[in-house]
C-alpha cells in the first residue's frame, strides 16, 4: 500500500494528513476514518493504515495535534513521568477535544465527498485510545454519514463529564457501534463499560461492548509496549466485519 501525505484546510487551520489507498482496482472505495491515539500519527499507525487499505479502504488519518504546530511523537514512557504526563495530556491530547477534532471531522468528511474514487456518501471509523471516544462522537454528530463506529482501548467514554461519548448515544442511531475494553483500564473501568452498555441499549443503538481478557490499553499498534499479537488480531476481525457489513454489503 501507498501512503500519501496531504494538508486539509478546517475552520482552526491546515491538518496534516495521511491518506492511504488499496493499490488494487481503480476504486471508488469505502472511506474510513483513522482517529489516531495519544502519541500521533507514526510508522506503527501508518502500519495500520496500510492494513484498513489492503482490506479495500480508502482511509483518512489525520494529525490531531495539528493546532500545536510541528511537535515530535513522544516515546511511549512519557506517561511514566508524572510531569512530562501533565505536559502532554494537559497540552496535546487537551488540543483534541470532543468539540475541536468535531469541527475538524466536517472538514474530513467534506474532503472524503470530493473524492472520485471514494464511495459516497457512507463512511466508517475507528479510534484507539484517545481516538476512541472522538470515534463514537463522529457517529452522533454526523449521523447521515458514518454508520459504522469502533473504539479499541478508548477511554474516558462514559463518565460524568458533559461531552462524554455515552451521553451522544440517542444520536448514534444510525451506525453500528462497536466497543472493545482493556482490562485493568482505569480510563474505562468496568462501571463505565456498564453505563455506556446501558446507554447504547435504552437508546436502540446496534451495538456490541466487550472486554478483550488478557489486553491491556493501548494493545493494538504494533510500536506499542502492551501490543497484544492475539487480541490485535481478534482487533482486525472484527473491525473489518462491522465495517464490511456496513460499508460493503449494505
């Protein structure tokens, strides 16, 4: 697979983006949605995007960050800090709020319609960590276009904050919506598995929430220390099944 670098004009500014495309067929192809996690785009996630392709997507993987201008990908012990933690999370992965990376998505979906070879109008998407919740949200803010959502060791999506991803579920009606947990994640606790399984089910949401035994957050990327070979491969079946079952049979 190809990866192609490209800057998406927003309403904040200039995004970086990659763009990967199937290097088979002329397309149009479903569009996806990458919502990257708390370090950034890098070769581990561009690895990912590469796969999505290979499966027969168009895939759109924006910098986050971009607000911040030119940063370096942190190693992956910055939250081993405390203070270099703080940095991060309080600067970085603040910049990608629910409402900002919501304002950006309009700009990636108006770029995705533009796209001869995108099949239109429907689009997936995924999210990782940080990425997780902003996945959920798309679904509820742009319920004419994204009909298939998934979050793998998202968190922070069902708590008593005002934009949390749960509280959108009476919006994400339209999509199917797939959920998978870490264990021991104190950013997604069991509790809060519940309380976003009971939102999704009293909204009528189609939806699945599970916990991958064994996983620990942040076991997808390949570059990740926790990286969970199995579980980032039960990961893809089932990423590819939802989005299949949306994007391609429908």
């Amino acid at each position: 697979m190809s990866r192609t670098e490209g800057q998406l004009k927003t309403a904040d500014g200039t995004c970086p983006v990659s763009i990967f495309r199937p290097d088979r067929g002329g397309g149009p192809w479903p569009a996806v949605l990458f919502y990257m996690d708390g370090f950034g785009p890098r070769p581990g996630l561009f690895q990912m995007g590469e796969r999505m392709a290979a499966h027969g997507y168009y895939v759109l993987l924006p910098d986050l960050f971009y607000r911040l201008g030119p940063y370096q990908t942190p190693p992956f012990d910055v939250f081993a800090d405390p203070v270099k933690r703080q940095h991060w999370v309080g600067t970085y992965i603040a910049s990608a709020n629910q409402a900002n990376v919501m304002r950006d998505t309009r700009a990636f979906l108006d770029f995705l319609s533009g796209q001869p070879d995108v099949k239109q109008p429907r689009v997936g998407t995924t999210g990782y960590c940080m990425g997780g919740g902003l996945s959920l949200s798309a679904a509820a803010f742009f319920p004419d276009r994204v009909v298939a959502a998934a979050s793998y060791h998202g968190g922070r999506l069902a708590t008593d904050a005002p934009d949390s991803p749960h509280l959108l579920a009476p919006k994400m009606t339209g999509a199917r919506i797939y959920v998978a947990g870490a264990v021991e994640d104190a950013s997604f606790t069991d509790e809060a598995k519940r309380k976003l399984e009971d939102a999704l089910t009293r909204a009528g949401v189609d939806h699945t929430v599970v916990t991958y035994e064994g996983a620990y957050h942040g076991w997808v990327p390949p570059d990740s220390p926790v990286h969970h070979p199995e579980a980032a491969e039960r990961h893809w079946a089932t990423l590819f099944e939802l989005w299949d079952g949306a994007l391609k049979k429908a």
